[in-house]
C-alpha cells in the first residue's frame, strides 16, 4: 500500500503543495535523480554544446580528446544557484538553492597531450511534495508527505593525444558514487499512528568514455571543428535498506519512532547503454565559434529496485539538440577591457527519456555566458545563466520553470617550464 502512495505523489491526482529541499527538482524523485549538467560553465553558456570545441587553457568536459591542445596548466573552480518555479496547474511555489558544481585541473604535456583529473557532481536528488485528501465536506482526512535529498558524484581522469595532422583522441575514466534517502509518511485523522517509509542507499559503478576531435583548415584562419564522443555500457550498483516503521501522528516536523513494521536489504542495478555525441562547427581560434550537437541515447533499465513493481512510469529514449557559440573580440587586446570578454550564447532541446502517466518529460531552454578576463593573463572569471521548462501540467504533472546562475573560476599558469640564463 505505502508503495502505491508514491502514484498519487506524482499523478497529483488531489490537492498539491510543493518545495524542494535541495538545488533539484520534483522529478529527481525517479531512479538515482535528476541528471546534472557535466559541462563545464562554457559549455553551458553556449546551450550545452561543447563536443566539437578545444582549447589551450579552457576546459571542455563533453569530449576528452580536447584535453590535448591544452597549453596551459588549468585549475577550475565551479558553483551555482538554481532556482525552480514548480506548478501544478492550480498553485506554484519558488524555490532556491545553492551547490557546488565541480572543480579540476588540467595539466599539458609536452605540447600535444593533456591530463584532467576532478571532481564533479554527477546527479541530485531533492524534493518535498505534499498530497491531501479532503473528504466531501472539504475536511482534511489524510496527508502524505514524499521527501528525498543525496545524490551522486563523479571521479574523473582524463587524457588526450593531439597528431601533427589535426586530429585528436581522448580517453576518460570516472568513478561514480553517493547516498540517497527517500522517504514517505502518512498520516491519517483519528489514527493514533501514522506510518514512515524509508529506503537508505549507496550507489557505486564505473564508466569509460572515448572521444575524437578533427579540426582541419577551411581558409588560414577559418576551422572546421568536428568532435564525437561515446561513453561506453557501464552499470551502477545500488545497495540499502527498505524500513516501514510506525510513528506518532504528530504533523510537527518531527518524526518519533515507535515499532518497526518492516525492514530488508535490496539491491538494484541500473544499466546505461552507450549514450554517444557528435558535434561540428566552425570558427577561427580565440575569436569566434558556432555550432551545434547532438547526443542520444537508449533507455536506462533498472532491475531489483524498491519500487520496480510501479508501472506508472518508465524509461525510453534520450535526446538532446544544442545550438551555440562564442565571441571574443581581441583577446591580446591592451587598449580596451571589453574586447577581451568572450560572449556565449545558445539554446537546447532535450528529451529526457522519462515517461510518467504515458507523458514524456521533456525540457529546452536558452543560455547566456560571459568570461571576463583576470589581470593581463589568460585567467577568467566565467559566469552562465540558463533558463528554461521541464515537465507539463498535463496528465495532472508537473511544470517546472528553471533559472540557473553559475560561476566559474579559471585560473590558468604555466608549469614545469625550464628555466633561461640571459
């Protein structure tokens, strides 16, 4: 019975009330959460595009063959602020957040190979939702109330190898892991005991992603950039408890255990078939690029998990279209601050893949980015801010309007140098 609540948390089939606890969304309710952007602050500024683009001392997360034109030692340092307008139709409430987005280092190598190694978030669960049901008179007769905060994080280490005749390989490998909490409670009028379900997980797995980059000469100055990149199968392992327990039907915020009514160790495996990006676009180094990218995917499986007996949701195909580029006027520039900055923008199309009362969750949105010169050097401070739509209040769900703020800090030196005796 308690499992069935979770289909009226989502369905919304009475009256709703709603925040998020965490920087996520109500979807993030469904398998290990909701997706994060593993994109660098560039990246994302430019509609989610990146797989196509090299750098000497930015770092491009979508495709590890750009590691090898680094030039320079790069350290990065990323945050942001995401705030949610969720609806169901009838009411919205705003939510806002805070979290750390990753942090890195690229080191070149001998002129045509790079190594990255960081830390980045991976995926974000946090939700509050409320479902009340009201009698015939309108009296409250019973509340059910869904919460979930953890997440996962990635490991990573990259390389890449760039030949003399313009083309690039890369290599990735990152280490995937995090705990997750969820739990419902009911309660009901006149019962002196109100019931709390709770699953408590940790999630481990590994996964290896390839990627190309060919960037030929079309004039002297003028490239065509063109990137793929593949992560391979890979599955994640994850392992807890499941506890009903009994607890007094106080509606304070706290919860006061009486007796445990259930508890078990589960294990579930979520598999992730290959998901590959192609990118292409053209530009002229450090001073102008447009693009675009496509990625896809199959559907996800999950197999042993708490709620695997829930038909009302599933997954199917991923999808994401990109359009984007940037602008940089003059980046040697020493009479004028301005043409130093580079300017992003771009837009992207996703279909998630999750399918929730036969209605595909779907999300686009447009971005916006700047990076502003640090000093005389080649350091920047990178800001993004991207808006958009996920969901519908169709089929009783859920629209979620989304602004992010995010922030980078790029901080870039040259190691390892010889020292010259003049």
């Amino acid at each position: 019975m308690i499992k069935g609540k979770i289909v009226l948390a989502i369905l919304f089939f009475s009256t709703i009330s709603f925040a998020q606890t965490t920087n996520s969304s109500p979807y993030s309710l469904f398998g290990i959460g909701e997706q994060a952007r593993l994109k660098s602050v560039e990246e994302i500024g430019m509609g989610l595009m990146g797989g196509a683009l090299d750098s000497e001392y930015q770092l491009s997360f979508t495709n590890p063959a750009s590691y090898g034109s680094l030039q320079w030692t790069t350290y990065v340092f990323s945050g942001g602020n995401r705030t949610n307008v969720v609806n169901d139709g009838e009411q919205s409430q705003t939510s806002s957040a805070a979290a750390l987005s990753y942090i890195a280092l690229g080191i070149p190598i001998r002129g045509n190979q790079g190594l990255v190694m960081g830390l980045q978030l991976n995926t974000a669960v946090g939700y509050g939702l409320s479902d009340q049901t009201f009698d015939e008179e309108g009296e409250l007769i019973e509340v059910d109330r869904y919460s979930g905060n953890g997440g996962t994080n990635r490991v990573f280490l990259g390389y890449g190898y760039k030949f003399p005749f313009d083309l690039s390989l890369g290599l990735e490998a990152a280490y995937i892991f995090g705990s997750i909490d969820n739990n419902v409670v009911n309660r009901r009028e006149g019962v002196q005991l109100a019931t709390h379900h709770r699953t408590d997980s940790n999630v481990r797995g590994s996964k290896i992603k390839l990627g190309a980059h060919y960037a030929p000469n079309i004039t002297d100055r003028i490239k065509l950039k063109l990137g793929i990149a593949g992560e391979l199968d890979y599955e994640l392992t994850e392992e807890g408890d499941e506890t009903v327990f009994s607890t007094v039907n106080i509606d304070d915020g706290v919860l006061r255990p009486i007796d445990t009514l259930y508890n078990d160790d589960f294990k579930a495996t979520i598999s992730a078939p290959l998901k590959t990006t192609i990118s292409a676009g053209i530009g002229e180094n450090n001073k102008w690029f447009i693009g675009a990218e496509y990625a896809f995917q199959n559907p996800l499986s999950f197999e042993g998990g708490v709620y695997d007996d829930i038909d009302f949701y599933r997954y199917e195909s991923f999808s994401n279209i990109s359009v984007g580029g940037f602008y940089l006027p003059k980046i040697n520039s020493i009479n004028s601050y301005f043409e130093r900055i580079t300017y992003r923008a771009g837009f992207h199309y996703q279909k998630s893949g999750l399918v929730i009362n036969n209605t595909e969750i779907d999300e686009y949105g447009i971005s916006f980015g700047l990076s502003l010169p640090i000093g005389l050097k080649l350091s920047n401070v990178n800001f993004g801010f991207e808006m958009g739509k996920r969901g519908t209040t169709d089929n009783n769900l859920i629209e979620e309007n989304f602004y992010n703020f995010r922030l980078s800090l790029s901080l870039n030196d040259k190691w390892f140098r010889k020292q010259k005796i003049f």
